[in-house]
C-alpha cells in the first residue's frame, strides 16, 4: 500500500500525550531534527525548545529515571521511527515509507484535524456497491467529490475511517454474507458483546449505527465493550431518521474490567454474539479464564488478530477448555474489511493493520469437558 505524501510540519498540539515517539519534539510534534533537543537526563524524549521542555517537565519527571536508552543514537531521517546504535546502519531494511504514514496519522489525530467528528449517515449503509475496504474508501471518495480515488491519493481522514468501520464492517460481512445464522430475540434486543482495550470514542460508536442498518425493524443493538482501559459508560445514540422510522435504537454500554469479570457480574445477560479484537500481545483478551467465559454464553465468536494464528489459537482453546480433539471454526481467512490505517508495532517496529485475519466460531462448547464447572460463573447475578 502506497503512501499518501503529507508534508510534516509544526503544529501546535493540544493532546499531545496522544502518542508518544522519540525522535520529534513531544509537545509540538516538530520532525526538524537540528532543532531538538533531548531530555539530558534520560536522553529519551525531545523537545524543539526549552518552553515546550518545561511545559512537559512535570509529567515527565514521573518516569525519566524509568527510561534507559541503549546508545541508540542514530535515528532514521525519513520516518523518525527507528533507531539504530553506531554500528548498524539504515541500509537494512525497514518499512520506511509506511512508518512515515504511520507517523503522519498519529500527529493528525493527536491534533483533533478531523473535520469530522462522527461518521456520516449516508455511508453507513452495508450494501453490493463495495467489495472490501478499499473500494469502500474509494466509494467514500467519490461521494466526497474528490479527484483521485486510489488508495496513493487518500486523505488521512479515509485512514481514519478505515480504521473505526474495520469493526462494524467486519461483523456486517460475517452476518450478511458469510450468512452466519443467528437466532433472531424475541424481546428484538440484539446485545452484541465486545472484548477490547478501552472504550470507543464518539467516531468509534457512530461507525456501529451500520450493523443497526442491517438488522430487522424494531430491533435495540446494544453493544457492550469490556476492557482493562476502559471507562464506565452508558450512551443512548442518536439514530438517523431511517432508523427512528424503522423503530431501531443504539445503545452503548462500557465497563472497566476484563471479561470473565464481567461474565461473572452480568452473566445472565447472553449476548448474540462475541467480537473479540485482538493484538497477539495483549494476552488478558483471550486468557484462560476468558475462553471459559465465552465457553459459557454458548453464542458465536468473531475474532480478529493482525496476523494468522489460527494454529495456536486453535491449540490454546483446545487445552484451556480440554477438548479431546481437534476444535473446528467455521471461518478461517483474510478478512476483507480489515483496517487500511497501518500502525507501528511496538515490539518489531515493523508495520500492522487491525483485524486482518478473521476467525469465527458457532460457539465454544461444543464436545467440552468442562462446562457444567464453568456454569457456576453465572449464577446468582443481577441484571443490568
């Protein structure tokens, strides 16, 4: 995927603890190298001036003694995202050109550039005009009036958005067209739950409104996220007039704590379905204890990683929930709708992208030895 040429410059940023890299000035995110200057004593963070230093001294105190830098003194001019000691050169290779984009992004988002800031209405409708994300974007495009429709030209606004319908888009395909079959509620309340770091933001939760689109009339999409960052939230969406007139309501829930938590205060409450969005470093996501939860609601799984694991996936289920065989998924492949927006990974420092392989299961428990001991976890529990 090419990059989009933006040039970096000085910009004054408000949420400048959005991100953090090393080698541009932290407050201001200046990438003019001869005008940095480096904490002297951690020589970790930087700063293009001694009142962007001291604006930021406070909070970095806390942790400059924490910081230890291994002679990494040589920094790649072009994306200001890797390092090297003096005896390793940048002739190697290294995804250059994606982690400038990588870079660019991250200053657009810390200084809130957005023009907008929920995702507009007429394009959150899942229908035949796209394919996959690319052509998505490109339909996003076209409908924006813009010149250029190729993934060269994007704005860093279509990575953006890339990024917040990855989710939605994902379980949209999985329903309508890999026609996962799912029982509709009696009551019409379709609870889908996720398992994620933190809690979406207003961007994020308004990208959602495209799975309530799909959905039968009258149905009430409440989609409750769980996650050792997140926040306790409860919001009450705006629809748009299709929806008010079809009587579909949104509902978003956000709660502080890791899954099989939750399962143990709310389990009475089975959701639909369970998206599980997953970066191979965060462990806790699919921990022991959280594949006994999921065992216990008994309802399909949707799991998105960034690269394929379906091997040792597969094998971790098998011996936390102790099958006696091989447990089988029911979709196993690249997913079309994974982000477009790349991230840094933070261990390799290459490049990734959210929810490139797609994994889903009708449920897991199945031929298992253990449910009857896992049921226990919800019993006596009071509903929301």
């Amino acid at each position: 995927m090419a990059q989009q040429n933006v040039t970096l410059k000085c910009i004054p940023v408000i949420n400048y603890n959005y991100f953090f890299n090393p080698n541009i000035c932290h407050v201001c995110k200046c990438t003019v190298q001869r005008t940095l200057k480096t904490c002297i004593l951690c020589d970790m963070i930087a700063y293009c001036s001694e009142e962007h230093r001291v604006l930021h001294r406070r909070q970095h105190e806390t942790i400059c003694h924490a910081i230890i830098k291994d002679n990494l003194i040589g920094t790649c001019g072009e994306c200001k995202s890797i390092n090297r000691c003096p005896e390793h050169s940048f002739t190697g290779s290294h995804e250059c050109t994606m982690l400038r984009l990588c870079l660019q992004l991250d200053i657009f988002c810390a200084a809130g550039n957005a023009s907008i800031s929920t995702i507009p209405k007429e394009y959150l409708d899942f229908n035949s005009d796209f394919n996959d994300m690319q052509s998505f974007i490109e339909r996003f495009c076209e409908m924006q009036n813009y010149n250029a429709v190729t993934v060269t030209s994007w704005m860093p606004l279509h990575y953006i958005i890339s990024e917040k319908l990855s989710g939605p888009m994902t379980l949209c395909n999985v329903l309508v067209r890999e026609r996962l079959l799912i029982e509709q509620p009696i009551n019409h309340v379709f609870e889908i739950h996720i398992i994620a770091e933190s809690t979406m933001d207003a961007f994020s939760l308004s990208a959602w409104e495209m799975v309530l689109h799909v959905l039968s009339p009258s149905t009430r999409l409440v989609i409750v996220t769980t996650g050792k960052k997140a926040s306790q939230n409860w919001i009450e969406f705006q629809v748009c007039e299709q929806c008010k007139q079809s009587r579909k309501t949104l509902c978003y829930k956000s709660h502080p704590m890791l899954y099989d938590k939750h399962t143990s205060w709310y389990g009475k409450i089975r959701p639909m379905i369970i998206l599980v969005f997953h970066d191979e470093y965060e462990d806790d996501l699919i921990s022991v204890e959280t594949l006994r939860s999921l065992q216990v609601m008994g309802c399909p799984i949707i799991l998105t990683t960034k690269s394929n694991i379906s091997m040792e996936f597969t094998t971790k289920i098998e011996q936390a929930l102790s099958f006696d065989k091989p447990f089988p998924y029911r979709i196993c492949k690249v997913n079309k709708f994974s982000s477009s927006r790349p991230q840094r990974d933070i261990r390799s420092g290459s490049v990734f992208f959210s929810n490139t392989h797609l994994f889903v299961y009708d449920d897991l428990n199945t031929l298992s030895n253990t449910a009857q001991v896992c049921s226990s976890v919800i019993s006596n529990v009071e509903k929301y």
